[in-house]
C-alpha cells in the first residue's frame, strides 16, 4: 500500500526535531521528504533556542533535520535498491535578492545571529538564508 503523510513540525526546538526524526526511523520506509521552512521578519527575534529565528527556520533546523534523515533514507535505499529515496529542501528565489556581503566574515553565522549586524541589515537576512539551501555541484 502507498500512502502520503504530511507531519508537521515546530522547527523551534531542536529536541523537536530529533523527536521528529526517531519517529521517521519506525516508518517501513522514508522513499521522500520535502522539507518546507522559511520565517521572515524585519523585527530581530530569537528562537529559544538562542539564533535569530529566521537563521535557525531557514537554515540550521533545515540542515539538521535533513541530517537525521538521511539514516532512513539510506536505510531505505538499501531496502529497496531498484526505488531511489528523494530528499528535496524548498528554496525561495529571493536569494537573487541580496549581494551577500557576509561571504567573506570569518564566522558567517555567528555575523548574521548578531543583533547589531541584523539591525543594519534586516532586509537582506531572508534572502541570505534562502542562500544556504541551495543546491551545490
């Protein structure tokens, strides 16, 4: 039988979504996941967590969601060698929409969770995480 399941997610909290992604692993198979996050906003906030809440939706619970998925997916694979599992992160076109000037800081994350750097850059935060999920070759 195939089915699709839609499973929301509060991306705020990391133990979230390592919870989320244990319950994954009990599935028989993870053949896709489309991850689908993004936060905009031109006030400074921060997730509980302690990452300007754009940052940690777009970026770092996107990338480590990804990570705990992939074990099954594998799994999966492995499984099932004739299916190809489908990891796919949504991305925004808005990227095109910031020069990226961040690019060459020592510490580009820790730039972009800075208060004072956010204040005089606000509009550029969205874009810039946008970049983060691109694919690379």
């Amino acid at each position: 039988m195939r089915r699709c399941e839609v499973w929301e997610i509060d991306i705020k909290w990391f133990d979230i979504l390592k919870a989320f992604a244990e319950r994954a692993q009990t599935l028989p198979r993870l053949d896709v996941a489309i991850l689908n996050a993004g936060v905009a906003g031109y006030a400074w906030n921060i997730s509980p967590e302690g990452w300007e809440r754009q940052l940690q939706a777009s970026v770092l619970s996107t990338t480590l969601l990804a990570h705990l998925l992939l074990p099954k997916m594998a799994q999966t694979q492995k499984a099932f060698p004739r299916r190809q599992p489908n990891l796919v992160i949504v991305w925004s076109e808005l990227h095109k929409a910031t020069q990226f000037n961040e690019r060459n800081e020592e510490k580009i994350l820790s730039t972009l969770n800075n208060k004072e750097h956010f204040k005089k850059n606000f509009t550029s935060q969205y874009p810039i995480t946008k970049l983060f999920n691109l694919p690379h070759r």
